[in-house]
C-alpha cells in the first residue's frame, strides 16, 4: 500500500519567473498530451515560446478559457469566469449575458504571465471574443472560418481560402490566415470597431454569400447543418455573433497531439499540413519566423461596403439565418 501511495505521489510544484511575475506550477510532470508524452510543464513552456504571440492575440479580450484538469483525454471544462484564486495581478472584464441576465468576469490577457497562470489551472485552449475591453459591444475582429463538413477535403478548404482572399483584394481587405488546429483555416480581418454584433455579423454572411456566388461547387452557406452538402465548405459567419469563440492564433488544441492554430503565409496554404504544427513544432517556427500575425492592428477596414451588401441581399429576398442565442 505504501508503495501504491508513492507511486501517485504528486510532483512537487515549481515556481516560474514570468516577466515580473512569479507563477506556481503544480503538478508539472502531469502527461496532458498522451500521443508524445507532452506534461502540464510543456504546455506553459509552449505558451511561453510564442509568448509576443498569443498576447497579441488576447490582448484586452474577453477570453473563455477550456480546462482539462486531467489533461485532454480527461474532461473539458468551458470556462467563462476567471478561475477562483487568481493573484492580484490578473487582469479581467467584465461582461453581461442577456439571455440570462446575468454578468461575468472573464480572463482579459495583457501579459504573458497571464497565460502562464491560465495554464497552470489547466487551461489549454484560449477562445477569445472578437470585441475589446474598451467596448466589449463593438467588435474589431472579423473572423471568417472555412469549416469543412465532414466529406470536404483539405484541397477544397485550399481552394476557398484563396477565393476568400480574392474577395478580400476586391474589398481593400488584409485577411490573416491561421490553421484552426482541426481541419479548417480561419481568416481574422481587423475592423473599426464602429458596429454591433448582429451588423458584423450581417456583414460577415454578406462575405460569405459573395464566396459561395464565386465557388457555388465548393461553398455553402445553408444555416442548418443538415441541410448543409456535406462535401462542401461552410463559411461559417455565426463565429461573428456575440460570445460566440474560437481558439486564437497560437492556441494549443485539446486533442492527443496538442495541434496548435498557427498564423501561416498566404502562400503556404497550397501546401499546408495542419496537423504538422503542434506544441512540438511550432515554437522553432515561431522562433524562426516570428509572428505572422503581427502586424494586424496596423490598419483596419470599414465594414460599411459589407453592409451595403447586406442590404442588397435582403432586398432581394436572400434568407435570414434565424438569430443566434445569446
């Protein structure tokens, strides 16, 4: 029994000098990632490495944090208020539910220390709004997410994202494109933060039409997954609508490998294997190339030719998706 109880014993805690922080791992030697043995240790070193990187992509946003106490084969916890204990130092915001009227003091990530602390209560992914601190009802990020349904090949989601970016050139649009750390590629636009949810999204759906009138054979934008083609891609403009989230630029993914959503050049989406990049691989890229995404806050585009597509559509009788839940 005695040896029984040692061999659980816990590793003991370490303590990480993070910038001007200092922030207690427990349990380092905990295996997260059962496909290479990756522990709770390498998932803070990971962030860590891309630390420029996922601040950027953070930075100032509400962000709901997915745990795995037990590591990813365990299970996931979706987290919108920043976890009980939380040094002074943690920084959130807050934010307000209508549909249950209720409020939430969400993660808000100015410094890499943050992430740090995040990870050592077990989060792994990082899942952003798309809206600031200084306004959390007016977004500034647009994000167009190319989500294959499950008979698309990769080529075809290939294929879109260059037809997105096409459209994105017509628009005077700079598109940033990402893996999503599964089987799609995300494309995040930086907007003036001068419209609502409900518009950015109006304005989003208004994209996505105008992608699936130039690849009608690859694209769908049918709102109800079962009446969606299954071998297309969906340009999923829902990813737009309030506290909807996914993973950020540089999170780490809650699957064996631990996938990461990796900022990529616009020409190596021909050849891009996204299962290639994971907490392994990624920090020598991130070291080598830097942040792809980093100069994104540099410019912003105006939405207001989206809407007027909007507006066109809907005299024309285009169908409403219904609104999303709050």
């Amino acid at each position: 029994m005695a040896e029984s109880k040692a061999a659980k014993a816990k590793t003991p805690a370490i303590e990480l000098e993070v910038g001007e922080r200092t922030v207690r791992i427990s349990n380092p030697d905990r295996v997260y990632f059962p496909a290479r043995g990756e522990t709770k240790l390498d998932l803070v070193n990971y962030y860590l490495s891309v630390g420029d990187g996922i601040v950027r992509a953070l930075r100032e946003r509400p962000c709901m944090l997915h745990r795995f106490p037990s590591g990813v084969s365990g299970d996931k916890v979706h987290q919108k208020r920043l976890p009980n204990g939380a040094p002074p130092w943690m920084e959130t915001v807050r934010v307000h539910f209508p549909r249950y009227n209720r409020t939430a003091d969400e993660l808000c990530v100015t410094e890499v220390a943050h992430v740090a602390w995040a990870v050592q209560m077990s989060t792994v992914e990082f899942h952003p709004w798309n809206s600031r601190r200084a306004d959390t009802e007016k977004p500034d990020e647009w994000r167009i997410d190319l989500d294959p349904m499950p008979d698309c090949p990769f080529d075809r989601v290939r294929r879109v994202a260059q037809v997105a970016r096409e459209v994105l050139d017509d628009l005077g649009a700079t598109g940033y494109p990402k893996t999503s750390g599964g089987s799609g590629i995300h494309i995040y636009v930086r907007v003036e933060p001068e419209y609502g949810f409900s518009d950015v999204r109006r304005a989003a759906l208004a994209f996505a039409r105008e992608v699936e009138r130039r690849a009608p054979d690859d694209v769908t934008t049918t709102w109800w997954r079962k009446d969606r083609d299954p071998s297309k891609v969906f340009v999923d403009f829902n990813q737009n609508a309030r506290d909807h989230t996914i993973a950020s630029a540089y999170s780490v993914r809650g699957n064996p490998e631990g996938t990461v959503s990796t900022p990529i050049h616009w020409d190596e989406i021909e050849t891009v294997d996204p299962k290639a990049f994971t907490i392994a691989t990624v920090p020598a890229r991130f070291a080598e190339l830097g942040d792809l995404h980093a100069t994104i806050d540099d410019s912003a585009y105006s939405l207001n030719t989206l809407i007027e597509w909007a507006e066109r559509d809907e005299r024309e009788g285009a169908e409403e998706p219904p609104p999303p839940e709050e």
